[in-house]
C-alpha cells in the first residue's frame, strides 16, 4: 500500500496548493479592482495575466487531482479484485 500512500500525500499536497492559488488569485482579484478604481490601465493588464496563469495552474492541479484519483481506483479494484480470486 505504499503506492496508495504516496498518491494520498500527493492529494493532500495538491489540495494545499489549491488553497494557496485561491488565496493569492483573491488578492490579484482585489488587486485588480482597485487598479481599474484607479484607473491604472497599465497595471491592469498584467493582473488579469497573473489571474488567467493561476487559473491555468490551478487546471493543471484539478487535472493531476483527477488522475491521481482515478490511480487510487484502479489500485483498489486490482486489490479487490485479487482478494475475490484468493478467495
């Protein structure tokens, strides 16, 4: 069960960092009302960058999640499967 518990630490890791994008993309997302306040266009810009690139980081961690969950499943039906043949 080594296996699964690496993938459940690297679950739990994966959850942490999806946390932390979230908090860092609610200050970019304050940070970018108070430009557009301000009316800062050109810092705008490069908010709205940084919030699409942790958008797109945090769709690569849900993807990752999603796999490492669909491991952990095919490890326990093979485990499954192997107690039903010893039986």
């Amino acid at each position: 069960m080594t296996v699964t518990n690496a993938l459940l630490a690297e679950q739990e890791v994966i959850k942490e960092t999806n946390s932390a994008l979230e908090d860092i993309q609610e200050t970019l997302a304050l940070a970018l009302v108070d430009t557009l306040k301000a009316g800062d266009h050109i810092t705008t810009p490069t908010v709205i960058k940084m919030l699409k690139d942790l958008e797109d980081m945090q769709l690569k961690y849900y993807e990752r999640l999603e796999d490492n969950e669909n491991v952990q499943g095919g490890l326990e039906n093979q485990a499954q499967a192997e107690q039903e043949e010893q039986a």
